[in-house]
C-alpha cells in the first residue's frame, strides 16, 4: 500500500497516523469522563436543590416553599410541586404553572432522574430531571421536580474540544515538522553511502566506504557494502586476469598462424608451405579447443548451459571415456570400473572423465588407473597416474584457469590449462566435487564425487 512512497514520508504517514489515533482515543475518553462528570455536577445541584425543596414542604404551603422566580436574572433552575393527582400545585416560573414536567410519582424518600432535550412550552435546552417524593404539611403526598439545565456544560464543552482541536492540529504540524527532519537527519548518513558508493568505478574499485560507528543497521549495510565491494574487486581482477590469460594463450598460435603463412607466401617453389602445413593444421587445431574451453567456460559463468540429466550406466562412461584417450604411444590404463548408475548428463559427464584423464595421461610415467565405486549415496570415480602428486598447497589453486603447476610444461604439451577448472565447473553443476589428492600407494589422484540421485 505504501510502495509509492519514500522511506521519509513513509516514515511520516506513519508517525502522523499514530499520533491522531492516540489524540482521537484521548479525545473520547476525556468526553466520556468530562461529560459524565459535568452530568453529575449538574444532577447532584438538581438532588440537593429536591431535598431541600421536599423538606420544606413539611412545614409550609407549596405556594409559599416555591416562590416564582425571574429567570431573567440567570437563575435557570425550574421547580414544579406535584400533587398526587398529577396538577402542578407550584412552580418556579409561570409558564411551568400548567403542565407537570414529569409523569413520575416517587414514594416518598426516593429520587427519579432523567435526562430531557427540552421542556415542552418552557425551554429548548437539554436538562437533568430530578423527581423527588415528597409529603405535604397535611400528609398530603407530593413529587417535587427540579429541572437543571446542563446547556452551561455543555457549552464549556465545545470551548474546551474546540481549543483541544487547535492544540491538537498545532502538535500534529510540530510532530511532522520534526519526525521530517529527524527521518531527514537519520538518512544522512545513507546520503553519504549513497554519494561514496557513485564514486567507485573500475578505476577506483578498491576504495570502501566509511563504516559508521553507531552498531546499528547502518554499520551493518556499510559493512555490507564493503564486502559485496571487496568481491566485486575480486571479480573484476579475476575477470582482467581471465582476459589476459586468455589474451597470452591465443598471441603464440597466432604468431605461429602469422609466421608460417608469410613465409609460405614468400617462397614461389611451395617447399615451405609443404613442410609448415602440419604446423598451421596443430595451431588451427590448438585454437579450436581453446576457444571452445573459453566458450564453455563462459556459458557456465553465465549459467546457459543446461543439464540434462538422466539414468546412466557411470561404468559405460568410464569405458568409452578411456577408449576415446588411449593412444598407442601414451601410457597404459587401467580400468577397474563397478557397475553403477546415477542421474546426470552424460554428455557432460563424459567431458569430465576426459579432461581427467587427458590430465593423468600428461603427467604419468608410464600408467593411468581409474576406478569406479559406489560409495552410499554418492559415485566416486577415481583417475590415478604414476606421476608424483599435486603438492597439498596446490590442489585447490590446480583447478583454478590457465594455471600450470609444472614450470617445464609448455603449451604444446601442456594445454591452456582450462580441463581442470571446466571438469569442477560441471562437477558442482551436477552437485559434486572434485579434489586433487594422493592414493595410498603413492600416485596422483584425482577424485570425482557426485549424487546417484
């Protein structure tokens, strides 16, 4: 309901809204109490007045205890004596001299009230009724009535209410005059944030902003800030650091591409273009996988590559993986595969296994074993070689892009350094892991875990 609104006026509506419903709640009880408490005032003059009026009647006439008086002067009170028939035998005032006030007759000793818009004939005001039983100086029963006018209170009423309401109009403009401004005062300090936080660009990615001192939620989005800062700089030199790398790979094929091609074009006999040809074919070859790693690399940063997963045989996987790798000249592999099943996408999983086992067949002396079990929940497939081990330090930075931990290795051996870092990509895609270790005897182990289900 409030989207449309700012932070400080929805502060305000708020605030504002609160403090009429406290002021209209105040209101009503304070009219309840000073109505009934004025009523009262007004009823207990009219009881006393009766009393007085009823004791008197025992000792004189009713014409006598009951003067007419002039209401001209500010005396408002109407007094009738009743008798028992009903007819008015006194009255304060003339016009009340012919029709009684009230129908009622209390016995003697007992009080009727009741409060009346107007006497009819006499006055249009409200009033409070009092009826009182009476006894005349012959024993005769009478009612005395006395009639107070409470349009006195209620005119301090509308006094009192219409001053409350310019009290109260006068708070709510001083309540939102100052909620603006404390909700303005408690923002500034957003306001610089905001102000510090335009100011970083790609130049300036390692600024911060200040920390405010207040342990609030304040501190807590500066913090905030900070660190989604102190990550976005990691991402943006792991992104510089990915494009250069990218950049250094790609300069030696094409240099190589460049040389070949100019001196083929320089010698008219072809001799040069006939023995540089397989090298340009290496080279073409050599940027063709390295352009597809960078290109599956990005799809998975970006999220665009779908799994499709399905049942699969994990050992046909192994089998065909080993098939594709073996070379006459390579290393000899071992395969001891169990059979197992597990929903993944096979065409992925297949990467995997061959990036793995490319890798194992660089390193290895002269064998490559890989094994396949099932390990409760999980398919744990293991790629070992006779090489030596990835150093501890190593097996989590060896699955990072374009990193090569053997310095003798060149590129035309070694690759780009992408199988790794695009094996742990899908792996975690698929919900597993991957991890650089050492089997028990002493070879270097890759490990691949994933979800059966």
């Amino acid at each position: 309901m409030l989207d449309g609104f700012g932070v400080r006026s929805r502060v305000l509506l708020v605030a504002i809204t609160v403090l009429l419903l406290t002021l209209l709640l105040w209101t009503w009880l304070f009219w309840r109490v000073f109505d009934a408490a004025l009523i009262g005032s007004a009823r207990g003059h009219a009881e006393v007045e009766a009393q007085q009026l009823a004791s008197t009647l025992e000792l004189v006439e009713p014409a006598s205890a009951v003067p007419v008086r002039d209401h001209a002067n500010g005396n408002d009170i109407t007094v009738q004596v009743i008798d028992g028939s009903g007819q008015v035998v006194a009255a304060s005032r003339e016009d009340a001299l012919q029709e009684p006030l009230t129908d009622e007759q209390p016995a003697d000793g007992h009080v009727l009230v009741e409060e009346v818009d107007g006497l009819e004939g006499i006055d249009r005001d409200a009033f409070v009724l009092v009826a009182r039983g009476a006894t005349g100086v012959d024993g005769e029963a009478l009612t005395v009535v006395v009639a107070s006018p409470v349009h006195i209170e209620e005119g301090v009423e509308s006094r009192i209410f219409l001053t409350g309401g310019l009290a109260a109009a006068l708070v709510l403009a001083i309540a939102a005059i100052l909620v603006r401004w404390a909700v303005g005062a408690s923002l500034l300090p957003v306001e610089r944030l905001r102000g510090q936080l335009a100011e970083i660009d790609g130049h300036t990615i390692g600024d911060r902003v200040d920390v405010p001192e207040t342990g609030d939620e304040l501190t807590r989005l500066a913090e905030t800030m900070n660190q989604m800062l102190t990550r976005l700089e990691g991402a943006y030199a792991a992104q510089a650091g990915f494009v250069s790398d990218a950049s250094h790979e790609l300069r030696s094929p094409l240099s190589t591409l460049r040389t070949s091609v100019e001196l083929a074009a320089a010698d008219p006999t072809g001799q040069v273009w006939a023995e540089t040809r397989p090298i340009v074919m290496n080279e073409i070859l050599r940027l063709q996988r390295l352009v597809d790693d960078l290109l599956t690399l990005s799809k998975y940063d970006a999220g665009a590559v779908p799994l499709r997963r399905r049942e699969c045989d994990l050992d046909d996987l192994v089998v065909e993986a080993v098939r594709q790798v073996r070379t006459v000249d390579g290393p000899a592999f071992a395969v001891a595969p169990e059979p197992v099943r597990a929903v993944a996408d096979p065409d992925r999983l297949g990467q995997v296994l061959r990036n793995l086992l490319d890798n194992a067949g660089r390193y290895a002396r002269s064998a490559v074993r890989v094994g396949l079990s099932a390990d409760g929940d999980e398919a744990v497939v293991t790629v070992d070689n006779d090489g030596p081990p990835v150093a501890a330090e190593d097996r989590e930075r060896v699955f990072d892009r374009f990193v090569r931990l053997d310095a003798t290795r060149d590129r035309d051996t070694g690759g780009a350094g992408l199988g790794l870092a695009i094996a742990a990509d899908i792996a975690r895609a698929h919900g597993g892991t991957l991890v650089a270790g050492e089997a028990d005897d002493g070879w270097c182990r890759f490990e691949l875990r994933l979800p059966r289900e």
